[in-house]
C-alpha cells in the first residue's frame, strides 16, 4: 500500500527504513528488508522510498506500506510526511552522512540504526567502508546492532502475470547516467548475432529512455512487438525478466531484477566495480569489467572500462550460459535451481 495506514498499523509499534533511491537500490537492500521484518515481526514496516517502487516493495514480502520519499540526483529528501507518533525504529539504509541521519532524528524515533559519521557523533553505529559491496554493507549495519542478516536472501516469488516476450534476450541498454550506458551500435551488434542464431531479442528502457530504445530498435531493425520503450510497469516488467532467456544491461536496476527472479544475466560494468554492486557468484550471471580506476558513475560520457567490453565478450559470456545453443534446446530446460 502507498501512502496512508494499513499493513500492521492501528496500535503497533512502527519501524521506519529509509531508502529513497531507485530499483536497483531496493532490490540490493532487500536483505536487509527482510532481517528486519524478522527482527521486528510485531511492528509496522514503513519503506520511505519512490512511490513508484510500490510493488516492487510489496513483493519483497518484508515491507508493510511505502511512505512516498525522494529527491533528485539520488539525494536525501528535505522531509518526510510522517504522521503519527515517532517510529519506535529508525534504519537509515539511504547513506552514511549527516542529511540521512539528522533526517530520521527529527522524526524522534527510540532507536536510530544507521552509520557512524563524525559530523553525527550521537550517532553511535559501525564504520562505513567505501569499497564495501552494496548488499554486505547494509547486512553488517544490521548485524553490528545484532539483528542476523543474510546477503543472499534475493529471491522474488515467481510474478502472476505472464511474460510479453517469453524465453526471449532482453537487452537494456539504458543506466542511470550516461557513464553507465554501453554503445546503442555494440548492442545492436549483438542483437544481430542472437537474432541470426534464432534468438528472440527484445530492447527494454525507462520512462525517460524512449529515443534510446528507439535507436537500438532501428539499427537492430527489431519489429515493434518486440520494443518495450517509455518504462514498462512493474508488473509487466518484472513478468518479462522472469520469464527471459537471459538479460543484458548495464550496471542499473534490471540487471539485479534478473538476480531477483533467477534469470540468467550478463551484467556490463564500468565506471564502478562488480565487487561493489555486481551479482552473487553463480554460474547463471556473468559480470563483465576491465580493472582500472574508478570513474564517475553519474558522469555524462561513457565510461572507458565500460567501452573496452566488446559484443564479442559479451556473447561469449552469453555462450557460456548456453543461450546460444538452439531454440529448441533452451525451451527444454528446465527452471533455474534455487540460489541467489
């Protein structure tokens, strides 16, 4: 439920997490989401995030309702309407700094859970490691406060509804920032290479992604049933990547609803690490990196360890996962062992 009462609410205690970010972001957290409805299994879980990640927050199975928070460039909202007495928790999963801290402690929850910062001395949490994976790092927050959190617990039960494009290759070309977008012309490469081995290929991307979309359809020369531009609701969505043959895409949202629904991934990354926000390590997702320095992950130029990925890598990567084996072959398989 967005906004409003509802879930455990009435007179039970309420536990208010902070993670107003994107998908991506949510769905690393999801670990994180579910120790604390174990911790706290009498309580309200209220998720201050994007109003839009809703279901996505739903199927997690931990959040109760979803208090509509965010703000541009992925900052920390100004306020939240909150109503009502103080949580009697507070977890800052947004970030480590004083505008997240001091954001929940005006609200005068009993507990606060969140990072130490030297700004926020009365914030009495663990250390903050930078290079720490974005799954880990929420899961230690936890477990520095003694409340048992596994990294692993990633799965989304199976979507209701049924896929737009089953057993087809999604390719997703857009990211959050141009930093994090491999070239249109590489995907389109490609796309021909899958399509000539009797692959279905579908082109994915957000609300603001439409021209993107549009231009790997062109040089793809994919048929509009096969073009799922302008940001796709959740439900259909989540429905296409569940039922996928695989999932192509930058370091961005999708590339982590794939890990949630156990569909094979080949993840393309640059200017950030996969030590830091890749896939578990398993033998269905394959991330592709070329070490170097880190650069700008909100930066407005691709990349360049982005750019020295190849369409060659990125079908061999696809290969090794046997989607380049034939149709028939693949429609035969059966589902994805249990597994992050």
């Amino acid at each position: 439920m967005v906004g409003g009462g509802g879930g455990r609410g009435g007179g039970a205690p309420r536990v208010l997490v902070l993670r107003a970010l994107g998908l991506g972001d949510l769905l690393a957290g999801v670990p994180a989401l579910r120790a604390l409805r174990r911790a706290y299994p009498g309580h309200e879980l209220v998720l201050a995030a994007p109003a839009e990640l809703a279901p996505v927050a739903a199927a997690t199975g931990a959040v109760d309702r979803v208090l509509p928070a965010a703000a541009p460039g992925r900052a920390v909202p100004r306020s939240l309407d909150w109503t009502g007495p103080p949580p009697d928790v507070a977890v800052d999963l947004h970030g480590n700094g004083p505008p997240s801290h001091r954001l929940l402690s005006r609200l005068g929850p009993r507990r606060l859970l969140a990072f130490a910062h030297p700004e926020t001395p009365e914030v009495d949490g663990p250390p903050w490691y930078a290079e720490e994976h974005e799954r880990e790092r929420w899961c230690r927050l936890l477990r520095a406060y003694g409340i048992d959190a596994d990294p692993t617990d990633l799965r989304l039960p199976r979507p209701p509804g049924t896929s737009p494009a089953p057993g087809a290759v999604v390719l997703h070309p857009g990211a959050g920032a141009p930093s994090r977008c491999w070239p249109v012309e590489r995907y389109a490469v490609v796309a021909g290479a899958l399509r000539a081995r009797g692959r279905r290929v579908v082109v994915t991307g957000g609300a603001d992604e439409a021209d993107l979309v549009a231009r790997l359809a062109k040089r793809a020369d994919l048929p509009d049933t096969d073009v799922f531009g302008g940001g796709l609701p959740y439900d259909r969505l989540s429905a296409l990547v569940a039922g996928a043959r695989a999932v192509v895409s930058g370091d961005t949202g999708i590339a982590h609803l794939a890990v949630a629904h156990a569909t094979p991934s080949v993840t393309l990354f640059g200017p950030v690490p996969p030590s830091r926000w890749g896939p578990p390590s398993h033998p269905r997702h394959r991330a592709l990196w070329h070490p170097g320095p880190d650069g700008d992950p909100h930066g407005h130029r691709t990349d360049p360890a982005l750019l020295r990925i190849t369409p060659d890598a990125v079908l061999d990567a696809l290969d090794a996962l046997g989607v380049l084996d034939s149709p028939d072959t693949q429609e035969a398989q059966a589902a994805p062992e249990e597994g992050p």
